[in-house]
C-alpha cells in the first residue's frame, strides 16, 4: 500500500507493505532524505512519527494501527540530551536524572547539588551526595576529584532520623509532620523552616498555613543544621534562600500569593545571587506568578489619608524594621554575649566525626541514639538482696509487690508446631500475592484510564456446539496467560490504553484497533 511522510514541508509517498513495522518506515525516510541520526553517551538524535495524534512506537506494525492506503504521517526530527548523572533519592525512592553539558563534570559539587534542589525540592543542607563507592562529596571539591564518568547514579542521602519527616513534607501531611519533630529546641526550629521551605515547593497550603501560625516566616533563610553552625565558613550559598524563593522557583502560585498576603516585604526578598522572587519567576519561565507580581509590585498602598507606592511602601517598611533591629542590638550589647550554640552541644566537621547523613529511619536513629549515650542503672540503696550461701538475687521492691503473678498456659507441643507451620504458610501466600501485584502494577494503572464492562458470562456459539470446546477454549486462555504475563481482560485494557493516544480518531476506531491487537496479541502467544 502506498502512505504519505510529511516531512519538513514535503510530502512523499512511500511503497510499504501490511507487515512493515514503525521502524522500517523509519529506515525509509532516513534513507531518502539523508538524516543524519546519532546516539552516544552525551545525547541521541531520531526520528518520530505521528499519527491521528498519537506517536508510534517502534515495534508497532503499521497495519494494526489502523493505517490505511493515502493516509499521512508526520516525521520530525528530534534531539535528546541524555542525563549527566542520575540521583537515587533515599526517601522516594526515585531515581531522578540530572541534564546538563558537558562542562558540569569540571563545576563543583555545589553546582550539582543547586541542580538537585530544583528537581526533589530539598533545602541543600539536609542531604548529601554520595558517590556509588559510598564516598560522601564535599561542597568545595570538583566533580572530576571523584572520576565520575556521564551516567553515573549518585546516591541522595539525608539526616538520620528525618525520613518519615520528610516525607510527610514532600505528602503534606501535617499530622505526620507534626508528630516526627524533635525534641530539642535549635533542631525544632530547624526543621519548621525546612518543612515551610518544601511545603513552598510542592504546594501544600495546609501545611503552609499551619506553620506561618508558628511563627516561621516565609523571609526566613533556611540556614544549617545546628550541628553544623560552626562550619559556616564552608556553607553552601543556597542555604541562604527562603521558602518565598522555593515557591517562586517552583512556580507554585497559590504559595506566593499567600506569602505576600502574609508580608508584603516578600516581594523585595534576595537570594544570595541577589534575585527577587519576579527575576527567578522570569528565569524558570512561570508566565502567572511573572503576571502576579509585577501587578503587586506596581500597585499602590492605600493610607487612611494617603496612599503611597509599592515602591516607597518598601523603604519605609524597611527603614523601620533597621530601626528596630538597631534598638534589639543596643540592648544586647549592655547585656552578657548570647551564642547560638553552647559548651555541650554537638559538633560535626567534614572528615572528623562520624557521618550523620545516612537515611537511617526515625526508630532506628533514636534506639541507636540511645545506645551510644549509655544506660542509667538504678540505685543499689533501693533493692532487697536474697540468697542462700554464696548465691546472691538481686530483686527490687516494685517486683516483689506484684504477688499475683500469671503465666501463660501450657500448650502441647505437637499444636503448637502445627500452629506455626500454618502461620508460615500463610505468610508465604501473602510475600506471593505482594510480588505478583507488585509485577502487574504497570498493567493495572490502565484500569483508571479504560474502563470496560463487566465480565460477561454469555459464550461464543461455537462454545456450545464444539464437542470438547470448552477445554479448548480454558487451555488456550491459560496458555496465553502463561505467556504474556496477563489475563485476557487485562490484555483488552492494555490495548485500549494503547489506542487511547490516537486523539484524532472517533472511539469506534480506536475500539477496532484495540480488537485487532489483542487478536494479534493471543494470536501470537497461543499459536
């Protein structure tokens, strides 16, 4: 049959036969206008084709798509930067790819994590960076002291202890939130201003509102660690930046407008690269947060007498606040010097003290927490010693006021072993059912696109008419399964996702091309 590839302003017509695949058209079209197509380790350039809106794969054959003799396919020619490295981040799970050029395996370590950031959303000083060796990467060094070559998956590490935290911030579950912070007061405030800074960034408003009602404000530099004040000489810059520049950054609307609403003084908040949050709206191309702010930065602040610009509102607001900050700082002069941290507290320095960056979960972290500061034994003077010559027992009172004590029923020895037999069995049928869904999870996500009708229990004339039809049928249909890996019903959803993509077709049309690919489908596994 003859079709048409429009390509670049051109329209060929092209020999092809029912059984070709999506990849001979390709080699066609390359061969006649001379494409020139490449792929190594730095990016990739290739063809695509387009059909009633959908983009074919491969491995498709024309025919099953429902192309027809004359009809037109759209080729372009696309290129695709591969990524530099990959991060596998510790809390999702997630392996997220990091593109750049070349150039970022010379930059520094600092460059790379400011690319992180924007992509998980995590304030830089709660992870790190670990080489797939498990070497921890310092801010200050290059990429290149590490020999890491285009590919390679880092691994994102955060404080112990901080999992369940964050992602309670990464869900917006502010019960869960609330229930993992610490105890202790510097850290408390520390991760208040890291959960305002990722609730910016994902857009959770709840979560957002309750913590502005604990004080923390959206101007507020998410800072360091506590236990990393005395490093600051080596901080990265982005620890420097706000929630205000997470949600601008992010381009998350409703978070910017209600940080303005809660102080106007947002508008004019710096970065360490002295960005506002319009100019890093503009960088990130967020048309509608660029539309809201140079609105609010161009309005005008009505007085009961007067009214001024946002402009003049901005320096009388800030001259006030220098005066205010001029009075506190006079009052602490007269007074004894205040340090933020104290003879006592804890201290990490890079390459001195044991790593603290290791994903260990929230039970973990504190149990061993409590390991390493010791036990507390109780008082001798409030035990009663009894014994029999050289044999001493050493009981407390509060033991010995406990006289009912119950023990647990004897239980036959032969039962018990068959009860546990049976709990194993169980437990082996539930690791089973939990591996087989976690395998067919891909097929089940088309269930929500696609529904389709109950299972029928009507049969084919032929089932009745056939002698031994019906144990032809029930082999075939578990061979089948064996084969691809899913039941009949799921293969009807699988290509009713697949047709779906053909936006430009009526649904009877996608239907019949659903048809012939699960009859292709079960053709080809059973037979």
């Amino acid at each position: 049959m003859r079709i048409f590839i429009a390509f670049e302003g051109l329209c060929e017509s092209f020999d092809i036969s029912s059984e070709n695949t999506v990849k001979d058209v390709k080699l066609m079209v390359k061969d006649y206008f001379h494409v020139p197509l490449s792929e190594d380790k730095q990016g990739r350039r290739y063809l695509e084709l387009t059909y009633a809106g959908a983009v074919l794969k491969d491995s498709w054959i024309l025919a099953d798509m429902g192309i027809s003799v004359s009809c037109t396919i759209k080729c372009v020619v696309k290129e695709e930067d591969k990524p530099i490295f990959y991060v596998y981040n510790a809390v999702t799970h997630e392996k997220v790819p990091i593109i750049g050029k070349i150039f970022l395996l010379g930059s520094k370590v600092s460059q790379l994590k400011t690319l992180v950031t924007l992509k998980c959303g995590f304030p830089n000083s709660i992870y790190c960076l670990r080489t797939p060796e498990g070497r921890e990467m310092y801010d200050c060094n290059t990429l290149s002291n590490y020999q890491l070559d285009i590919g390679t998956t880092l691994h994102l590490d955060v404080w112990d202890g901080w999992k369940e935290f964050l992602t309670g911030c990464i869900l917006g579950n502010k019960p869960k939130v609330q229930h993992y912070l610490s105890k202790e007061e510097p850290v408390l405030k520390y991760q208040k201003r890291v959960a305002l800074y990722m609730a910016a960034f994902f857009g959770h408003l709840q979560l957002l509102t309750w913590l502005l009602k604990q004080g923390v404000k959206p101007t507020e530099a998410v800072g360091v660690h506590p236990y990393r004040e005395w490093c600051h000489e080596n901080n990265n810059p982005d620890v420097t930046k706000c929630p205000v520049h997470a949600a601008a950054e992010a381009g998350q609307l409703m978070m910017l407008k209600a940080f303005v609403n809660y102080n106007v003084l947002c508008l004019e908040c710096q970065d360490s690269a002295g960005r506002t949050p319009l100019q890093l709206c503009i960088q990130h191309r967020h048309k509608d947060c660029v539309l809201y702010l140079v609105t609010k930065m161009w309005s005008v602040v009505s007085c009961p007498n007067f009214s001024l610009p946002m402009k003049i509102y901005f320096k009388l607001k800030m001259w006030l606040l220098q005066a205010q900050n001029g009075i506190h700082a006079m009052k602490r002069r007269n007074q004894a010097s205040v340090f933020r941290t104290r003879v006592g507290d804890i201290v990490f320095v890079d390459g001195f003290t044991k790593p603290k960056m290791t994903s260990r979960g929230f039970i973990s972290a504190t149990v061993n927490g409590a390991g390493s500061r010791g036990c507390k034994l109780p008082n001798l003077n409030n035990q009663v010693q009894h014994g029999q010559g050289d044999c001493h027992l050493t009981v407390s009172k509060g033991y010995l006021k406990r006289t009912n004590v119950e023990l647990p029923p004897v239980i036959d020895a032969n039962k018990n072993a068959n009860a546990v037999r049976l709990q194993r069995k169980k437990n082996t049928r539930r690791k089973n059912l939990h591996s087989s869904n976690e395998e067919n999870m891909d097929q089940n996500m088309c269930l929500a696109r696609v529904p389709l009708p109950p299972i029928s229990v009507l049969r084919p004339a032929y089932y009745y008419s056939i002698p031994n039809a019906k144990f032809l049928l029930n082999s075939s249909l578990e061979s089948f399964s064996e084969h691809s890996g899913r039941s009949p019903r799921e293969n009807a959803i699988y290509c009713l996702a697949i047709t779906s993509a053909f936006k430009e077709k009526p649904w009877l049309q996608q239907l019949g091309i659903a048809r012939n690919l699960a009859k292709k489908s079960i053709h080809k596994s059973v037979y």
